[in-house]
C-alpha cells in the first residue's frame, strides 16, 4: 500500500533550510553526546527527542549502565544547567522545589526569602524516583506538567528548556513506591537502557581508564531547543496518518472494539489521550530525521514502542503470565497493519 501524503504544498526554500539546519543541529548533538556516551544511540536520540518535543523521560535500567553520564552529558552539549536529586524515602517536597526562608534586610526587618530548590534547572535528574514518597513525587511530576511550583501563594516558572529525566531500577523493588498510573502517563517516553555489548563495555574501559577522560562541550543553546522545538510543531500530518495514530492508542483498550484479543486478554487500561499526543509529536521530529515535510505511518510506528510501554497497565493474567508491554504494542502493530492493507484492498 502507498503511503499517502499530506495535500499541503512542498515547504518554501526558507523552511527547507531551517529544516536541514534541524537535522544538522541533532546530528552534531548526536555527535558530541556519543564522545562520552559508548552506544545507547537510540537512547540518546530518544531523549533528545523528548527535549524538543517539550516532553521528559522515563529511564528504566540496572545502575552502572551510564544513565547517570548520559543525562549530565546532554546537559553539558546544550550549555545547560543541570542538577541531580538521589530520592530517597525522607526526602520532602521542600528538598526539591525549595522554601520560603526568613531573612533579616539590611534596616532590621524581616522578611520571607524564597530559596530555589534542585528544580529550578533546565535539566533535573531523579535518579530512582520510585524511592521518594508519593508526596514527593507528586512534587516533581507537577512541576513537570505545570513547569511551574507555588510555595506560599507565590507561583515561580521554571526556566526553559525544562526536561525531566527519571530513572528507576527494574530489579530491587523493595521498599519503593511505584509510580501510578496517571504520573507515569505524564512522561513523554519511557527508555529501557539495555546492558552493553562485549565490543561496547571494551570501548567503555578504553574511555574512563586511560589518561584522557573524554567529555562533552557545549554545541547548542536552550534558545535554539527552543527554535527546534516551534519548527518540529510546523510539520504537517494528513488527517488519516493523525486518524492511525488514534487508533493505535484506542487499540491499547481492552472496550475498544478496534482492540486486537491480546489486548482484551492481558490489558486492564490502555493509553490516555497524551499517548496520542506524544506520538504525533515524536513522529513530527523523526519526519524530519529521514528528510520529509510530513509524517507517514511509518513515523508513527517508530515511535509506538517508547511512548506506550508504560501507558498500558496489564490486568492480574499478563502480570502473572510475564507478558510484555512490548509483545502487546507489536501484536497492535501487526493488527492494524492488517486492517489498514484490507481497508485499501
């Protein structure tokens, strides 16, 4: 079947020069983030991704594999600030927006003084988010919505860009406190590091065991994240490539009649709303990575895998069953690829 296009006219010389400035800008990101970083470009270029697109990231890995390194790497080739919090169980709210501090002024007075906490950077690492309290929690994930905290009646924006990348161990789950439902929903995509190859923890050893450590210089602003951002948002999408990306996302619930049986059989709740969102986005930016003015089917499903994993919930047989999100996405996949090439028939 052909993939049908967008009906809008071919982009103006302009727009195609910012549209190739786009991809050199991401690949020279690329670049300088993997000086540092040994493999996990699919990692790399989906947290990018999600920094364009507005979006923050959700990293799931056993420690030691680089997470830590890739996210202060990231900040350190966009001359961003950056900070990292360790969640732990007693750590308060106040620990991560900041408080209000009562200060003396210079004539004898005393006055409220708003300190800033670990928050206000243009990119935060929680690192194992999942063993910070739910109160704790919802702190971060609200300023991730609203990019914005109120402490005492006062609201404080959070600078731009903004880009939240969380971390959580898939192994030692004792004494934590999982995400639910509705915050895990606000994460543009959730990344699983894999373990490196053999040929990849040798170049690893090679880097941080010798005498010159390599490291990352700043090759972009925020300003121009910004920029990237605006013109990613510009690309067009033919109403039936936005209708696909709908029904992947109904597909995911089990009450849809569009759901394949996988679904009916292992999934409790599928994907919100921000599920579509993030897709249509996400293939936005990818359009352009392969050099076209719209998005097609096959930006959609590159970027099926990452932005619903965690938006589905299994019901008690998949958990008890092993069955992977994942394994559900590609039986999705497959059925509407199906009923796509039947529809065209």
């Amino acid at each position: 079947m052909s993939e049908s296009t967008s009906s809008t006219s071919p982009p103006s010389d302009e727009v195609q020069q910012n549209l190739e400035d786009f991809r050199k800008d991401f690949s020279k990101l690329m670049r300088e983030v993997s000086k540092v970083i040994v493999g996990h470009e699919e990692i790399v270029e989906g947290t990018i991704m999600a920094l364009i697109a507005g979006g923050h990231v959700l990293l799931e890995g056993v420690p030691g594999l680089g997470k830590t390194l890739l996210v202060r790497t990231l900040a350190d080739a966009l001359h961003l600030q950056f900070s990292r919090v360790q969640f732990t169980p007693d750590l308060m709210p106040a620990d991560l927006i900041g408080t209000n501090v009562v200060m003396e002024t210079p004539d004898g007075r005393r006055e409220f003084d708003f300190q800033k906490g670990p928050i206000f950077s243009n990119i935060v690492l929680a690192d194992e988010i999942n063993r910070a309290t739910p109160k704790t929690q919802s702190a971060l994930l609200e300023s991730m919505q609203e990019h914005s905290v109120t402490v005492a009646g006062t609201t404080h924006i959070l600078p731009q860009p903004f880009l939240v990348l969380a971390t959580q161990n898939p192994l030692e789950m004792e004494g934590t406190y999982p995400l639910p439902e509705a915050q895990l929903d606000r994460f543009f995509q959730k990344l699983l590091v894999p373990f490196p190859t053999s040929e990849e923890i040798a170049e690893i050893l090679q880097r941080t065991t010798e005498i010159d450590v390599p490291f990352a210089k700043a090759v972009l602003q925020g300003d121009r994240i910004l920029e990237m951002r605006a013109l990613a948002r510009q690309i067009p999408i033919a109403d039936e490539v936005r209708q696909y990306a709908i029904d992947l996302v109904l597909a995911t619930h089990p009450d849809q009649e569009i759901a394949p049986e996988t679904v009916r059989r292992f999934v409790r709740y599928g994907s919100s709303p921000r599920g579509a969102q993030a897709l249509i986005l996400g293939a936005k930016i990818k359009a352009i990575l392969d050099c076209r003015f719209h998005v097609s089917r096959d930006d959609i499903r590159s970027v099926a895998h990452p932005t619903l994993r965690h938006r589905m919930i299994l019901n008690f047989e998949g958990q008890a069953e092993n069955v992977l999100p994942d394994n559900v996405i590609d039986h999705i996949l497959v059925t509407l690829g199906k009923q796509t090439t039947v529809g065209a028939s």
